[in-house]
C-alpha cells in the first residue's frame, strides 16, 4: 500500500452470492486493514448457493462453510436488504452515493434472468424459465410459486443440456422420499408430486460429445429409481476415440446411463436427444410441443420434427434483469473505470460453476489492489469516519449475526427429514432477524 | 521443526484448511510458512524448507485443480531428486464423486514419491459430501505427522 495513503481503503461488493464472498476474501487477504462490506439486495447471503444450486445438492452448498469465515473471523461486514441501483431510488442507494464513500465499489450481481428462448411461440402459456423454477424449489423470495409446478404436466420438455437442465431432470424424475436430506420447498414439490410428469425429453442442440452437462451430474441420474433412458441423435460416436478427456467421460457416462437405466415398465421415460434445435413453440394459448430441427437428418426426410409436450422449459443460461446496476455482460476485465469493478457472471456472462468464480474474484482483486497501489482511486477527500452506507440504508440493513439468527432459525424450524425449511418472504427473514437482535 | 503448508485449490477450502494448519503450528511453537502451489517453483523444495503439509483438493474427473497444474508440469520437467524430503499429505475430495474421490492429492503424492520424497503419517482426507469440518478433520490429523517426524529424526 501506498505510504502517502492517509487511512485504510474502503471497499464495497454488491451481490453476496459466491463471486461477491469471494472477491471480498481475495480483497481481504490482499488489503488486510481494508474496509470491506458486502452487500446484498436480500436479507441473507450466498445468492445462488443458496436460491440456485439444486436442494438436493447440499454438499455444493457447504461452499458456505467457507464464506461464513470471512464474515465471522475475517472482518468483512456484510448488510442485507440493501437495494443498489444504477440511479437514486427511494429506499436504495445508488452507485454515485456509494462512490461518495468507498473507494471502490465491486459488482457481483450476476445474472437473475432466464435467458429467452427466442423463437415463435416463447411466451406460450406452459413455458417456464430454469431459473423461475429453481427459485421455487429453493424457496427464493421473489418466486412465483403458484400456477407453475402443478401444471407442467405429463410430458416435459427441456431445452438446454447443461447442468441445470440435469437439476431440472432430477426434480421431475425423482420420487418425493428421494428429497430426504434436503432444503426443498415442501409446497412446491408437493403441487409437482400431485401430478408427476412421465414422460421428460432433454433437447440439446451440441453434439453428444458435446452437450454442456459433467459427466458427475449424468451419472447421478442413474440413482433415481423407475428411470428408463433413450438416447437420440447420438450417431454411433465412440467415447474411446475421444481424445479430450473431459468429452470421454461424458459421452461414456451418457452411454452406461442409457444402458442401465432400462426399467421395463418405467415410472419416467427420459428422452436424451443431441442435435436438436427448437425453432418454435407449438400450441394455442397453451405449450401443445416443439418443432425442432435435427441435425444431420437424411436429405430426403423432412428437417423439422414435432415432439409433443405439455410445457417446455428453458435451460439455456441467464442474462440481467432490470434490478442490475449495469446491464451488459461481456468478457472485459474487472474495472469498468478506475474505482468500478465486477466479478463472476456479470463481467463475464452465465457460464462456470461456483470455484470457476474464484480464479475470477482472484483476478478482478488484483485488478482493484493494483489500481489502489498505483494511487488511482480517490482515496483523499473521503472523510474516513463516513460510514459505508447512508444511515437511512443501515438502519434498515441486516448485518451477518442478524443472518446468523434466520440461519439458526431455519434448521431449528426445518421439516422432517429437511435439513432447513427457508423462510418464505423478505419480512419473514426481517421479523426473526431482528427478534434476535433485539431480544438479546 | 519448520514446516511449510503448501496448498492446492479449487474452490479455496484447501487455502483455508492450509491456513488452519499453519496457525496451529504456530500455535505449538513451531516456524510454519503458508505457500500457493500456483506460485511454487519445485527447485525450493529441499529437506531444508520441509518437512511439507500439503493440502490439495480434486477437481472434475479425479484431476488436480487448475492452480496446482503448473506445480505438477514444473516437477515432471525438472525432475528433482528430493532424497531427504519428507512430507504429508491431506487430500479433499467428494465422495458424490465416486470414482474419483479424492484423487487430485494422488496425483502430487505419487509424483513426490517417485522423486525420492518420503510421505509421513496418515494420508489425511476430507470428504465434501459428509459433515465433517476440513480444519477439524486436519487439525486432528497433523499431530501424528508431528510424532512420526519427531519419531525418526531427518
């Protein structure tokens, strides 16, 4: 650090999902002294870790285990319930008032929106969004619940064949007992389990040795009883005579899946179709199926086929929603200007899993140290007793041991064989929040 | 007894489990010294620096995390002989991830090996999927690499 620096630095991250912990933690071990804050727009922490990986994938989630640290042990103050915006707002602060008081100002919002499908037929009653859904089953705030998962019906397509469209499989094909364990939204899959879908087909528009999933999340599907795979479009690909590794054990994965998920008179036929482009969502008012273009189909048939479905939802990744503070993503640097930076998917758009995000937090920390050595960044007329936040915004804030307290009170309230049941609405989460803080 | 704690990692659990151990060693009296595998040279490894805790974590299909690749390219190339090196091993990994639980920290181990390195005490391992604490699980572990090392003198 610069010796004519007259105070420490003061840092703010926006979004405290995986990229926004951290990035705070790179900047933590960077600038030991620094002022750090991590805000978020909801009263609690970990953003897609805990409204986006799959419910039942709680090991993913002890990713918190790490973040929890920063907060707990490593001076980094988190306040939630924050609203940032791009322009003043009431009841939000706005990133020309936060630039008055930190010298730097991180966004890791990441991308909230379903990405559209794009093709006629997209706003058809009956297709729902990947993230729409996940945000049901992991209990988000903002999640539509009603008139969604009791109407998918018997026969559901997917587009997408990446990671998320695999979590989406497992929620339809798997039975209510296979949850135990997990912080599923009980009402959500109790509307889905009333009237199961039968009938799954997984539309991915890569080649097989291509599509997007890990060959882990393939084989998991072999676990879920009453399961009977086909595989389509797959051509007569050789996983042996892949050289990439990775594409190996895809395809081989896909193939061993395909052979063992055989069950003769099946619970859930799931439908695994490589080289298929939908163009067009059929149906009236409602999803009635998908015209889709194959891929090296014979001259003399038809390119389109028509696949039956009752819904159609989408996988294909996830762009801003009108709640970001700067909308396009592309694959720049961190700094957007000398004291702005961001991080994760929205620098670099919807694509990496959580430990992707830390070699870019790593990266985009640096990029923020070597500005605050270089002297770049306003750190003179700054009055070092400002707080980070207006007082109006902190007052309402909640900080991490006001989370500590939601947190405690979701496992102490969980459901049988769940290991929490979330609190369901921002004035929930507020109410215990603030019942600990004042019962104290 | 000075040891170094070099880490490798994916998703930085390996940094903070490193970092647990170096803070209890230091906590013991010991000299201990935190290093990135991303930012070690291999040549600096000697019976001098050691003896090693390392602490490195699995990535995809059983391969070692991207930060510790260049680590592993740099020992294939310069092929050290570290004759007189001892070291531990405490490996993470994920038993979702069956068949390629905890590999990432082999493929380290077998290198070291193969150049001479001797590996002391338990290979220690976290899995991701139970509920085990890493730090807890490390720190219940290190004390009997201290005595296997303390036990037979370099």
């Amino acid at each position: 650090m610069s010796e004519t620096a007259d105070r420490e630095p003061r840092i703010v991250v926006v979004g405290a999902g995986p990229s926004g912990c951290f990035v705070a933690g790179a900047l933590r071990r960077a600038l030991p002294a620094a002022q750090l804050l991590v805000v978020d727009r909801l009263p609690c922490p970990f953003g897609l870790v805990r409204y986006g990986v799959a419910a039942d994938h709680q090991s993913t989630k002890n990713i918190t285990r790490q973040f929890d640290r920063i907060f707990t042990k490593e001076r980094v103050d988190f306040a939630g319930n924050v609203r940032v915006t791009a322009s003043p707002e009431p009841g939000a602060v706005s990133l020309d008032e936060l630039a008055e008081r930190a010298d730097a100002i991180v966004l890791a919002t990441g991308l909230a929106a379903d990405r559209p499908l794009g093709i006629p037929g997209d706003t058809l009653d009956g297709v729902f969004g990947s993230g729409a859904i996940t945000r049901a089953l992991n209990t988000h705030p903002d999640a539509d619940t009603a008139g969604m998962l009791d109407r998918l019906g018997d026969h559901v397509a997917i587009v997408g064949m990446g990671n998320v469209a695999i979590d989406l499989v497992r929620f339809l094909a798997k039975t209510p007992a296979d949850f135990a364990g997990s912080d599923v939204n009980d009402a959500a899959l109790a509307a889905y389990q009333a009237a199961p879908a039968t009938k799954i087909t997984v539309l991915s528009r890569s080649a097989i040795a291509h599509a997007k999933c890990d060959a882990q999340m393939v084989r998991e599907l072999g676990q879920i009883a009453g399961l009977r795979v086909e595989i389509e479009g797959a051509g007569s690909v050789d996983a042996e005579a892949l050289d990439d590794r990775v594409q190996r054990s895809r395809v081989e994965a896909l193939r061993a899946l395909a052979e063992q998920a055989q069950d003769p008179r099946p619970r859930v036929t799931l439908r695994l179709v490589f080289g298929a482009t939908p163009v067009r969502v059929l149906g009236e008012e409602r999803v009635a199926g998908l015209r889709v273009q194959r891929a090296g189909a014979p001259a003399t048939e038809p390119t389109t086929t028509d696949i039956a479905a009752t819904s159609v939802l989408s996988a294909i990744g996830f762009a801003a929603d009108e709640h970001s503070p700067l909308a396009d993503a592309s694959d720049v640097g961190g700094r957007v200007r000398p004291g702005l930076y961001r991080v994760g998917w929205c620098r670099r758009g919807p694509n990496g899993t959580i430990p992707d995000n830390r070699a870019d937090a790593v990266a985009v920390a640096a990029e923020v140290v070597a500005d605050l050595e270089r002297g770049q960044l306003g750190r003179g007329p700054l009055d070092p007793a400002m707080p980070l936040l207006p007082a109006a915004i902190a007052a309402d804030a909640v900080s991490y041991s006001d989370w500590l307290q939601i947190d405690q009170h979701e496992c102490a309230t969980a459901a049988e064989s769940r290991s929490r049941t979330k609190l369901p609405t921002r004035a929930q989460m507020l109410d215990v929040a603030r019942a600990g803080t004042s019962g104290a | 007894m000075k040891f170094t704690v070099l880490y490798g990692t994916e998703s930085g659990n390996s940094e903070f489990i490193a970092q647990d151990l170096v803070d209890h060693l230091a906590g013991e009296g010991f000299d201990a010294e935190l290093g990135d595998l991303q930012s070690t040279d291999p040549s600096s490894i000697d019976a001098a620096t050691g003896p090693y805790l390392i602490v490195c974590s699995t990535h995809g299909e059983g391969e070692l995390p991207h930060t510790a690749i260049p680590f592993l390219a740099a020992l294939e190339e310069q092929a050290p002989d570290l004759s007189g090196v001892r070291y531990a091993m405490f490996g993470l990994g994920d038993t979702f991830y069956a068949e390629t639980y905890s590999q990432g920290s082999e493929i380290i181990d077998r290198k070291l090996t193969e150049l001479g390195a001797q590996r002391v005490g338990d290979y220690g391992r976290h899995d991701a999927s139970s509920i085990d604490d890493g730090t807890e699980l490390a720190l219940a572990w290190v004390p009997g690499v201290i005595a296997e090392l303390q036990a037979q003198p370099a």
